[in-house]
C-alpha cells in the first residue's frame, strides 16, 4: 500500500487550489462539501467559481499562487491543467509545509483524492493507487446503488442520539440496541416518516430497549425435536425469537439454529475448544454465566429435554444461583421415528406400556429389567443404542425373548436424510453392520414398519428389509 487512506479533519483549514478551469472546478466541488477554508488561486476563474466567492463560499485571488500563499495552509490543490505552472505552485507549496496534489500526475503528488461515496457522515473512499480509475469508478457506482440514500440521515439521527442511548449497559444491551436501529426501526422509521418519524421511533426503541435489559436473566430448557423445524412447538418458536444467547447441542439442525433471533450468540456445546461433547460442569457454568448477566439464554436441546438430556444437573446448576427457568417440552426422536414407521407406542391389547431406555449410561452399556422386556409384545424406544446393540441382543435373548422380534432403526427421524433399517432381534448386530448408520438413530424394540399402502414416507425414506 503506497497510499494510506485516513479521513482528514478540514474543519476551520485553509485548502489552496490553483487553477480556475474544469480540474480546479471538480475539486473545489468536493472539498465544498467539507468545512474547509477554501482559497483560490486564478488569473481567469470560471464562471462557477466567481459565483461562489461572491457567496463567500470561497476566497477569490485573480492572480497566480506566489511564495508566502500557502503558508499555514493543509493541503494545496495544483490544478492549472499546465504542468509547468502545477510544477511551479507544488514547489511553493512543499516549501511552506503543505501537502500537495497534482491534479492528474499522481508521481509527483503527495497525496491523492480518492473516489467517495458520500452518505455523511457514513463516507466511503476508494483507491487504486492510480492502477485502474475505471474499476474505482465502477466500484463506486456500485455501492452507490447499494446504500440507500437515507442512511446518510440515519447515521447523521444515529450521531446525535449516541449520548442518551448510554443509558443502555455496555456491550451487548447496546450493540443489538444499535443494530436494531439501523437494520430494522430506522429504515422503516424513515420510510415512514422521514427525520422527524426516525427521531420518535429512536426514542420509543431505546424505551423498549431499556426495559428488556432491566429484565433479570433467565433459562428456558427448550426442546427442540428431532431435526425437521416444522416440529419445533410455537413456544420454542418464540423462544427462539427472544433470544439472548442460544446454547446448543450438536444435534440442532442448522435450520432451527436460523431461527433464533438475529442478534442471539449462538454458542456449540458440540464444537473444537469444549471438546467432541463439553463437560457438563463447562456448560452449566455457561448458563449460570450469560443468565446472570441478564440475558434471555435458551438452552436448545435434541427431542425432548426431559429426555435422556441431563437436565436435570443443569436446572439444579441454575436453581443454585438463583436464576428463574422453565422448560419447553419437545418432541422426542420416539415419537418422530415411531410416526415414521406408521406404528404407535402403544396399541391395547399388545402393550399397555413402553419404555424409554438408554443404550449406554455413565458406567457403559445400561442394565434394565430384560426379564419384562423379554415378554411377548413388549415395545421400547431405546436412545444412544446404536453401540450396545449386541449388548441388547445378548441379555434379551438371555431371558428368553423371541428371535423373531422386530426392531427397527430410525436414523435422523424426520430429517431429509431420515432412514429406516428393519430387522430382527436374531439379525440385529449383522444389519447394523450392512446399513452403517452415521447418524442418530433410535431403535424400536418390538415394531416393525407397517405394511400399509397409504402412507406416505419421506422422499428420501430407504426401507432396507434384512430380515
Ligand atoms: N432428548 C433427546 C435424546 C437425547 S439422547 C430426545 O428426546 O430425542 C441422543 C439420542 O437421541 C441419539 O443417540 C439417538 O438415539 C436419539 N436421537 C436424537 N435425535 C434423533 C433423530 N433425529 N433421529 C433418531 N434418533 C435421534
């Protein structure tokens, strides 16, 4: 970067151009927007020129620049459109101290003018160091078509209003203050009704504003069900919508984390730096941390919170620092793969009872009661049972369960990649082996898909019969 691109403060400075002619007049057009001092050098000014001075817009000299003009002043403008004269006014002027340009000659200038975007007090300036005038050209006409005109007013209202927006907490409270204003409220503001609409709208914002950060924190247990966000209930919808923070787990799908509210921090309990899965004590301190300082913090669990989520050590991590919470039921992967294969958890007269069991608990494979589940017509959901399978096969065929019992694997329920693996308790172990599930899977002991002709199964549904 030869050129280093600063915003100048001209305020009260006396800017020297000389020269009279269509180069002097371009310039003097932009540095009138500026609260510069502007003083001219021209034998032969222009007609525009003469007209502004009597408006006292600038000061007139009809006599070429000589020693001692420059003295004090910022930055001279050469722009005689005669190199022998710029050369002359340049030499002056880098004798008493100013910078100097040199309209059209950027070898011999000290600084350059780059091509602006004006949106005052919002200004873009763009330079090429000489390389490509055409593509600074275009870059502006570009942007120029891309920045509404009203967000010079905006900032300008935006500007004024920053002192009295300090009543807001810094940090956070602020900054979606902010950017409630300029991506939202003002626009709209404006739109409607003008400066004086924006100026209402900024007060009546800061007033809800301040209201929402005197709210003390709080956690909502939301669940966020098995994938497809048309099964989020509209209290999780909404809140997702209110959203301070959003602490999740690896299973979210990227479209429920959409949802969440623009401004929310979004925070993977799933990701490098906590680990493959982040230590319960790191994510409770999480939650107790963001509520405390008030923020509205969703804490956006798979399926069902209640349901092998751990809950229960983070209400109580929450309880103990006093924070007030609540939890959104959601729907658990059972229910979405059991609806996935046409059967229902339970059915009179085949079982009055079902079982959510785990495949595995903190001290390895679970134990359950195998003896009741071995018995004819017995149905269970079982969660993180991809793993244990052989495990599951080995204790129920044990106790006496029939090798003709139906299970079935419902990878990713109710997501587009959603699969269905139906087999048998005797064939279990060798089709998990053959389908190579990658996903989260639950697995139905005891049903099988219906065999009905009309249901209608997700398009990218795979039946893969092993049996
Ligand atoms: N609270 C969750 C369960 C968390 S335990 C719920 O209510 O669903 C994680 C296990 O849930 C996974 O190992 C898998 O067995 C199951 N699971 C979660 N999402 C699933 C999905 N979309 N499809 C199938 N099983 C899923």
């Amino acid at each position: 970067m030869q050129h280093f691109p600063i915003f100048l403060s001209l305020s009260g400075e006396r800017v020297v151009v000389a020269g009279g002619g269509a180069a002097a007049l371009a310039k003097l057009r932009l540095l009138m927007k500026t609260e510069a001092r502007l003083v001219v050098h021209a034998p032969d000014p222009a007609p525009e020129i003469e007209t502004w001075a009597r408006d006292a817009r600038l000061t007139l000299y009809r006599r070429a620049l000589v020693a001692g003009d420059v003295a004090g002043a910022r930055l001279v403008y050469a722009a005689s459109e005669d190199a022998a004269e710029d050369a002359r006014v340049s030499a002056i002027a880098r004798a008493e101290g100013a910078l100097v340009n040199i309209v059209d000659n950027l070898a011999d200038s000290q600084f350059l003018t780059p091509a602006i975007v004006d949106r005052d007090p919002v200004t873009i300036a763009i330079g090429t160091e000489g390389a490509a005038p055409v593509l600074a050209r275009a870059l502006k006409a570009e942007l120029e078509a891309r920045l509404p005109v009203r967000l010079g007013p905006l900032a300008r209202i935006g500007k004024a209003f920053r002192k009295v927006a300090e009543a807001l907490p810094m940090g956070r409270a602020r900054r979606d203050f902010w950017q409630a204003y300029y991506f939202g409220t003002g626009p709209r503001a404006f739109d409607a009704g003008g400066e004086e609409g924006t100026r209402d709208a900024l007060d009546a914002l800061l007033n809800a504003h301040l209201a929402r950060a005197q709210r003390p924190g709080s956690v909502a247990f939301v669940g966020a069900g098995p994938g497809d966000p048309e099964l989020l209930t509209l209290k999780a919808r909404r809140a997702l919508d209110a959203a301070d923070v959003v602490i999740h787990d690896r299973l979210i799908s990227p479209e429920i984390l959409e949802l969440a509210r623009r401004e929310a921090t979004l925070i993977d309990m799933g990701k490098q730096g906590f680990g493959p899965s982040a230590a319960q004590s790191d994510i409770n301190a999480l939650l107790v941390e963001h509520a405390t300082t008030g923020a509205q913090v969703v804490r956006l669990k798979s399926g069902d919170s209640t349901v092998f989520g751990r809950l229960d050590e983070e209400i109580e991590a929450v309880e103990a620092a006093g924070i007030a919470w609540h939890i959104v039921p959601g729907i658990t992967s059972a229910s979405a793969a059991v609806a996935a294969i046409g059967q229902s958890l339970t059915r009179r007269g085949r079982n009055a009872s079902v079982r959510f069991l785990t495949g595995h608990d903190t001290r390895g494979f679970a134990d359950h009661d195998w003896r009741s589940l071995a018995r004819p017509g017995e149905v269970a959901a079982i969660y993180m049972g991809k793993t244990s399978a052989r495990f599951f096969q080995g204790r129920l065929l044990m106790h006496g369960a029939d090798p003709a019992t139906p299970v079935t694997l419902v990878e990713n329920a109710s997501r587009a990649d959603q699969r269905i693996l139906a087999t048998t308790l005797a064939d279990l172990p060798g089709a998990l082996t053959d389908a190579a599930l990658t996903g989260p899977a639950l697995t139905l002991f005891g049903l099988a898909p219906r065999a009905a002709a009309h249901l209608i199964r997700h398009d990218h549904d795979l039946i893969q019969e092993l049996a």
